[in-house]
C-alpha cells in the first residue's frame, strides 16, 4: 500500500529532523499521517498517557477521601477508577487492532 493507495503521502514522524521515518502513511491519526508501525507506537504512546494520568487522579482522589472521611469522595473515586479502567480497555483493544493491521 503506497502513497498513491492512501492518498495519505509519508509518515510524518520525525519529519522536521534529520532521521524522519521514510514509509508511506497508513492511516491519519489527529490530523497526522502515520504509517503502521509509527502508528502503533503512538497508540501505545497515548495508552501509556491515559493510564499515567488515571493513576494520578485515583491517587489525588485517595488523598481527598482520606483527609475527607467523605462519601461523596469515595464514590467519585470508585467511578474514575471505572472510568479509567474503560479507558485502558478501550486503548487496549485499539492497539491490538492497529496491531493486526501490519
């Protein structure tokens, strides 16, 4: 599949600097070309962010409840911990299909 198949031109990771990937783009992620590999990585990239940040907010959460002793904290921290764990799947299951595409 080339430039011409996907009308997507070259990946554009490391396109500003003197080592840029040189394969054709396979998909458009937020705009950018990407061919599969550098896909991949960024779908790992952005599932790593996504948990990084949950655990963040789970823990600053935990810090509220406990100096809290509040119900309403505990409940909100039970629904992003949830929420967080939706969202890991989710990154999960999207990387391993962007996976199976090369």
């Amino acid at each position: 599949m080339g430039e011409a198949a996907t009308g997507l031109g070259s990946c554009q990771v490391r396109s500003e600097t003197e080592r840029p990937c040189l394969r054709p783009a396979a998909v458009e992620i937020g705009g950018i070309p990407f061919c599969k590999r550098c896909a991949r990585d960024q779908e790992a990239y952005f599932a790593i962010g996504e948990l990084t940040q949950a655990l963040t907010s789970d823990r600053a959460c935990q810090v509220q409840s406990f100096h809290r002793g509040d119900q309403l904290f505990e409940t909100l921290h039970r629904m992003r911990r949830d929420k967080a764990d939706r969202i890991v799947a989710d990154k999960t299951e999207r990387a391993a299909s962007v996976g199976s595409l090369g």
